[in-house]
C-alpha cells in the first residue's frame, strides 16, 4: 500500500521559513510525477509546484522566487523549501505522487503551514 507522509509544517512569522518534507514507501514501481498543493482555509486545493522523477520543475506564480521544489529519488523523497513566507501562504499543504505506468494517483494526509503577522 502506498503510503505518502509529509512534514515539517508549523507556525512561522511573515519572512520565516519552512521545509517540507514527503517520505513515499510502499511502492516497487517509478514514481513519476511529485507535486505539493495546498488548500487555503475556505478555499480549493492549489497546485504550488511539481517536479519529475528528471526534475523538471513547475511553480504556481505566487511562490515563484520564493519557493524551492527538490527531490531524492533514492529515498523516494521530496521537498518544498518555503523562504519570504506571507500570511497568504497560510494552508494545509499535500503532498501528491503520481506513481507507475498508469500514473495513479496518490495524496499524503496534510500538514498545516500558518504564517502570522
């Protein structure tokens, strides 16, 4: 059973920092696609960037000079650096792996990230 665990998530003021972390296990095929999405209180889910097994990136434009995607695809792990955080990044942030041949589609269970003023 695949399994996707993130964390690193807290409370942080607005220019602080995080690192998020997601740990992929149960699973003996490729992990092709690994993306973070957030969804802000009251709102949907959001896609703030993704990275291939290659590591072509791709960032939301609200994150893009900001925000770091990175993987280690020994340890079937991923990252999201947050850096210059803002009030508006406040969210529950997911983890999302798009795995094997058909590309199925698996989520963590979330970690919140609060920024506060």
């Amino acid at each position: 059973q695949v399994q996707l665990v993130e964390s690193g998530g807290g409370s942080v003021q607005v220019g602080g920092s995080l690192r998020l972390s997601c740990a992929a296990s149960g699973s003996s095929f490729s992990i092709n696609v690994m993306a973070w999405y957030r969804q802000p209180p009251g709102n949907q889910r959001e896609l703030v960037a993704s990275i291939t097994s290659g590591g072509s990136t791709n960032y939301a434009d609200s994150v893009k000079g900001r925000f770091t995607i990175s993987r280690d695809n020994a340890k079937n792990t991923m990252y999201l650096q947050m850096n210059s955080l803002k009030p508006e990044d406040t969210a529950v942030y997911y983890c999302n792996a798009l795995i094997g041949r058909f590309s199925n589609s698996y989520w963590g269970q979330g970690t919140q990230v609060t920024v506060s003023s």
